[in-house]
C-alpha cells in the first residue's frame, strides 16, 4: 500500500518519465527527421491529454526539442512563438478589459432579459441570448462567470416566490397554522401540514373543491417529502430543482455557442484562422466578416435548439404557459422582474467611461466587417498598394491602445492648504488592468501550437501524413467530414479547446489536401465542433463554473450535453453542405491550396 501511495504522489513525474523513455525507440531505431518530429508531437500530445506538465509550459517543448533534432534553428522557432494572433488578441483583451472594469457587461445582459419577459420559459432564453451576444466580445469564462450571480437571485427568488404564495394559500385554506417562512436565506420550516401544498397549475384554478385538493395535496406530498430528504431542504419542489438545473445548464451552453459566432469569440477560432493564414497565405478568404456569415446561422440554430432540449428535458414544454401574452403576471414572475429591476438600478446611469466603452465597442466591430466583407470593397482597398498588409488585428490594436489614451476621471491631491487639485487623469484601463485580463498560457499555448505545425511542414511529416491519408479518398466527403468532427467533438471532452484543435489540425489540413477537398470542407466543422465541450464539468471553464454552484450532478451534465452535441455536430453538417458551399465555393479543389502528388515511399 505504501508503493501504491508513493506512486500515486508522483504519478505525474512518472507518466513524463516513462513517456520520454517509451518513446525514444522512434526517433533512434528511425532516423529520420519526420520520426525526430513524431516523437515530439506525440509527446506534446500525451503532455496535453494527461496535463502532466501545465499546457503553457507542454507549449514550450517544440523550442526545446526541435533545435536539439536539427529540425529548426532556435530563432525560427522562437518566431513562431509570437504571430498576427496574439496582436489581435491583445486588442480584444483591452476591450474586454474596460467593458468588465466598467460594468457595461452587466447592463447589457440586465436589459435584454428585461426585454424578454419573466416568464420562466422566455426568461431562460433572454438569459441564452443575452449570455451568447456577451461571449461572442468576451471569453467564455468571464461571461459565465458574471451571469451566473445574477440567474443564481433570480432562481432563488422564484423558489421565495413561490413559498411565499404556498404560504398564503395555505393561510386562507386552514387559518393560521402554518409553522413558519422565512424567506431570505433562512432555512423553510414546515409542520405536517404544510406538505398539503398545491402544485403549480392548481394554484390557477379558481376556488377549488376542498376535496380535491387534499387529494392534489397527498398526491405531491410524498414527491416534495423525498425531494426536501435528498437534497437536504435545498429546493421545495423537484420542478425548483429542474429550473436551477435548467437556468446553470442555459448559461454555460450558451456561453459556448455565443463563441462560435466571432472569430475572437474563443480561442478555438481565433487558432484556426492563425494557422489557416499562415498555412494558406494566397487565400485571403476567412476574416472576421467571412467568419461571422458562417457561423453566425449554426449559432442561432444551434441556440435555439439547445433552448428547446433544455426545455423539455428538464421542465417539459407547456404552450399554455409560453404563449400566455396579456395575461398578469403571477407572484412569481413579479419578484423575478423585480430581482432584474433591481440589479439594473444598482448600475445608475451610464456614465461616460460606460459610453465611451460602447462607443469603441461599436466602432471595432464595424471596421472589422467593413474591412474586407467580401460582397463589396472594403476599406482596405483604399490600401490597394499594401494589399493584406492590414488584417483585424490592426482593427484590435488602433482601438486597443485608445483605451490607454482616452479619460476616464481625473486624479486629485490635497495640498498643504487643504485644497483638492487635478494632478493627472486615469485612462480607460490601466497596465496593470490589462495584465490581470491577458491570457498569457492561452497566448504560450497557440505559440507552440504554431511551432508544432512550423516542424512537421519543415521535417517533412505534414507531407508524410497526407500521403498515408489518401486511401481515404476512396470514402465518400461527408463521411469522412462527419468522421473528423464527431473525433474532435469526442477528444475536446477530456482535452482543452485550445490543445485540440491545435494538435489536430496539422493532421487534418494534410488529410484534405491528400483527398483532394477543400481544405474549408474538412476544417471549418471540425473548428466549430472543437467547441462542443458540453458533457463533463471539467471539459471547459463555463461548465466548471455553473457545477460550482451545486445544482448539477455529473449525469446530469451527460445526459442533457449527449443531446446538445449530436445537435450541434448535426447543425454543423447542415451548414457545412448549404450556406457555405457558395461562399467558399467548397466543392472545387481551390488554387490556393498545394497539388500533392502520390508516389510511394521506400
């Protein structure tokens, strides 16, 4: 037992030890360079399945290794560390960076769901869109971490809500011999009788039976006892604690999909569009306005899909109740609006850094679409003479560094006299501001990413790869595009985002090229499925944060996640097969993309 101990303490440096050791056979036994590059692929590749080591510093390795093979001289390595990404990156951070110092997030979210209504039903979904038009500017995990707070009051609200008119009908019924209810975090005690509850849909009905309702009463009794037992008082009702599963489950979903829709929304696509780029430079074909026509139908299908199998899986679907327009609100749905109306009038007015925030919010969105939106010039044709020197991460960087110029209050000082004098101003967000927001193992880890495929094309193995990949032509295209993206959905479960498509697509752009498709064809869906981390808590940060909250079990996850991601890979391939066909013109073998020629390796 004590061996046992000793090797689970250090599993981690054994599993580096043993992989290390394993593996050398490859590079010795074959001496080649695509060999020398497999070993450190395959070792990145374990290094970031297991996280033996952090993802940042398993990023490091191709720096390390590929000089020491003879595969890239240090400096060329080093270069891949830093590219047009991480300019684009460091704009999108400013921006997400004022808009939280400044609360601008929270407003937005706030007013949309005031928008949609409190109806539990269309309250769910106000939070969906709302969550998913803040991810697609923010990252994933600041956006579900701050929505989270704020569906967390309202669910609890509806539960106090709803005690408080259980209450009251109880009072009416059988007189004063309720036992007690305390509302606001103290915990619910009830007598005997107050098991004799109503459900919800008893409580429309007008006056009824006294019978009947004893016979309701014991009916949802026994349910409610056993709900309160399992749970330890948490919730009243199962259907409070199916809303709660359904709210967590809203936002980290559609947190995830409001991502797919820019191509700054998650990391996923901004790594994508680096490698594509650099492996495809006389394409010119994905930016951001190319990006956002693409994934912006799979977003909002896929949004309201996931909308509707939450829907039913937890709370059922009942019209009556969605489409009740006119109607008065119940007591419920009074003290959900006022839980929302509240939060938004703690924000006050919007004051002038909030406005300035969405005023530089508006204008880099506009300038990354209207730079070269395909339809029409944009105005980087007024740059005809530097064509494709300009890319968004100049959009990012002009608006980036005006959050450093502009603003926001002054500075003052009291001087020896007692007077209060303006010394200096505060911009908009400060270094420091900034450092906390910025990514940087994000940042190291699609640098090696980028140095990991600079090796396998300088080595050889890309081309190797793609030549034992082409017996695969001989499968129909959308099998083999259903194959890849149901592959990626799979490993992106248990392996980060990031390290996924990253370890993935210098193998899947080879595999195009081999079968002669276009490369678009096979890496676009497999791109958007590397998002589809929907089953366990540790498959993305989102999913961790809403089952800290202690609502969800691990099956829970599974089950209703199962559903979201045979839905999302099938929007996906719906997509894929219409809507950009003619905007990438998918079904020809495009010019930009290099002719292989197959011929047999001794």
């Amino acid at each position: 037992m004590k061996l046992l101990n000793t090797i689970l303490v250090y599993r981690r440096l054994i599993l580096i030890i043993l992989t290390l050791l394993l593996l050398l056979p490859l590079p010795l036994t074959i001496q080649t360079k695509e060999a020398e590059c497999a070993y450190t692929l395959f070792v990145v590749a374990i290094f970031w399945i297991t996280e033996a080591l952090p993802l940042s510093i398993t990023a490091l390795l191709p720096g390390l290794m590929f000089p020491l093979f003879g595969i890239m001289p240090s400096k060329d390595v080093a270069s891949a560390y830093f590219k047009d990404f991480h300019l684009l990156l460091i704009g999108v951070i400013c921006l997400a960076t004022s808009i939280e110092k400044w609360n601008l997030h929270k407003r937005i979210a706030l007013r949309m769901v005031m928008m949609v209504g409190v109806n539990p039903v269309w309250l769910t979904l106000g939070f969906m869109i709302s969550t998913a038009f803040l991810s697609m500017w923010l990252s994933n995990t600041s956006t579900a971490a701050m929505v989270m707070p704020i569906v967390e009051a309202v669910a609890q609200q509806i539960i106090s809500a709803e005690a408080e008119i259980e209450a009251t009908q109880m009072t009416n019924f059988s007189g004063p011999t309720n036992h007690g209810l305390e509302i606001d975090g103290i915990k619910f005690q009830y007598g005997h009788k107050s098991d004799d509850c109503l459900e919800k849909n008893d409580l429309k009905e007008k006056a009824p039976p006294a019978s009947r309702y004893r016979n309701d009463a014991r009916k949802s009794s026994g349910k409610m006892e056993s709900e309160k037992n399992s749970e330890g008082g948490r919730y009243r009702t199962r259907k409070d604690h199916m809303m709660c599963k359904l709210m967590c489950l809203s936002i980290t979903y559609s947190s995830t999909i409001g991502g797919l829709t820019t191509i700054t929304g998650t990391s996923t696509n901004l790594i994508f569009a680096e490698h594509f780029n650099l492996r495809y430079p006389d394409c010119q074909c994905i930016n951001f306005g190319s990006w956002f026509l693409l994934s912006f139908p799979v977003a909002i299908i896929l949004l309201f899909l996931c909308w509707i199998w939450l829907q039913w899986f937890f709370l059922g679907f009942n019209l009556k109740e969605m489409f009740k327009c006119g109607k008065t609100k119940t007591m419920k749905e009074q003290a959900c609006a006022n839980v929302i109306k509240e939060e938004y009038q703690k924000l006050g007015p919007m004051r002038v850094p909030e406005i300035i925030t969405l005023v530089l919010f508006i204008i880099m969105a506009l300038l990354w679409f209207s730079r070269d939106p395909g339809f029409l010039p944009g105005w980087s044709s007024l740059f005809s003479q530097y064509s494709g020197f300009a890319t968004d991460s100049t959009v990012a960087l002009i608006v980036g560094m005006l959050f450093f110029l502009i603003p926001a209050k002054k500075l003052t000082k009291t001087t020896p006299t007692g007077e209060i004098i303006a010394f200096d101003y505060s911009p908009l967000i400060t270094w420091k501001e900034f450092q906390s927001f910025m990514p940087w193992d994000i940042a190291i880890l699609v640098g090696g990413g980028f140095a990991l495929a600079d090796g396998c094309e300088h080595s050889g193995l890309s081309l190797w790869i793609g030549q034992q990949l082409t017996p695969l032509g001989s499968l129909p295209v959308w099998s083999i595009i259903l194959i890849s993206s149901l592959l990626v959905t799979s490993l992106t479960e248990v392996v980060s985002n990031p390290a996924t498509i990253t370890l993935l697509l210098p193998i899947l752009a080879p595999l195009a090229e081999a079968i002669h498709v276009n490369p678009l064809y096979v890496l676009l869906p497999s791109t958007l499925c590397t998002s589809f981390a929907f089953l366990l808590p540790i498959a993305n940060p989102p999913n961790a944060i809403v089952f800290s909250y202690g609502h969800l079990k691990v099956i829970d996850m599974v089950k209703a996640g199962l559903g979201i991601n045979i839905v999302g890979v099938a929007v996906v391939m719906l997509g894929i097969f219409t809507w950009m066909v003619p905007m990438f013109d998918l079904h020809t073998y495009p010019s930009w993309a290099p002719e292989i020629t197959n011929h047999t390796l001794p």
